[in-house]
C-alpha cells in the first residue's frame, strides 16, 4: 500500500466537539468575546485543547477573573476496542474545582468524557457533545453559547444530575452565587 493510500485526506470525516457554554450572567457580561463563536477549528489529535482566562497559553479563552488561568484540558486518544476518538477533561486549576457529569476533579484529576457530558466550574455550565468521524489525526471544535442552562434542559441531559459536591443543589436565575476570585500562585508577597 502507498503512503497515499494511507494518510489521512480531506474527505475523511472529522470528529467534532461541539463545545455549548452556558453562565447566568452572559448577557451582561462580555465573556465570550475571546471565543470564535460559530466556527468549527481544526486541531490535532495529539495536542490538547487548554480552556482558561489566559488567551496566550489557551486554546480558547473565557474574559472572566474568576476561571483560572489554566482552568481545564481536552485530550484525544483511542483505545484498542474503539475505532472511534475519544476524549478525556482534566482540571488544570488549583483553586477552582471542575464537575463532569457531578464528578467533581480536583487539580489534575482526568475524566474519560462520554459522547455527551455535563462539565461545570465556576459559574459555567458547559454541554460537551462528541460527534463520532473517522479521522484519527485530527479533530474539529465548535463552540457555542447556549440561552438556558443544559441541566435544565431536559432534552439534554437523559439521567437526573446529583447535588453538586458544594452541597447546593441547581442555581436558580434569582441566585447570586459568590465564587472567590482567584489568585495568581505567581505573585509574591512581601
């Protein structure tokens, strides 16, 4: 078999990663505005998607103090009994803990992400949803900004989600909830 035969080409279908955020302030606040909303990006398979505050060492950045510089980590792989791509979350902040499917990870922990999964952190609610292709060297990403949370929609998400590890249940609209800002573990203190 030539190497042509075996590359990867254009016409293979990606697998993409539908990315639907969702914060109950988006309106007012301008948290998207570093995001490319509405296209789909390419990326390598063997490189990781960072989500964070920080735009120079992200991917994608969200124009809020209160995530983390490094907030969370999307990783590609495939395993021997699946043809498809599949991804894992790990949590990057030390200070802000992140939930996949009420599974909170603290600092570095890593979660194997189902085609369809509930991530929150912070005041985000994020839909990730995997769309299966065949190519294995790369991927697509489309982000999008979603009207009403994804827990509450219950065409979503099919299992009911348990109380968050903060022991509150589901925020309301009407509920102003006060997450700490975090600090940069850079600065020194005199």
């Amino acid at each position: 078999m030539s190497v042509s035969q075996t590359m990867e080409t254009e016409e293979d279908l990606l697998t993409c990663l539908r990315i639907k955020f969702y914060h109950q302030q988006q309106q007012r606040k301008g948290l998207y505005s570093l995001l490319p909303l509405g296209n789909r990006s390419k990326h390598l398979a063997d490189e990781s998607i960072r989500l964070g505050r920080d735009a120079q060492s992200c991917t994608f950045a969200l124009a809020d103090a209160r995530v983390s510089r490094k907030q969370l980590a999307l990783q590609a792989y495939r395993t021997a009994d699946s043809p498809d791509l599949l991804f894992s979350l790990q949590n990057l902040s030390q200070t802000v803990k992140v939930s996949v499917n009420g599974t909170g990870l603290d600092f570095l922990e890593r979660a194997d992400l189902p085609s369809k999964a509930l991530v929150r952190f912070a005041e985000y609610e994020i839909l990730i949803i995997r769309e299966a292709g065949e190519a294995k060297q790369s991927f697509e990403v489309e982000l999008e900004v979603l009207a009403v949370p994804p827990s509450r929609d219950t065409g979503t998400m099919v299992s009911t989600l348990p109380v968050m590890d903060t022991g509150a249940s589901l925020i309301s609209h009407q509920q102003e909830v006060q997450v700490p800002l975090e600090t940069d573990e850079t600065l020194m203190f005199s």
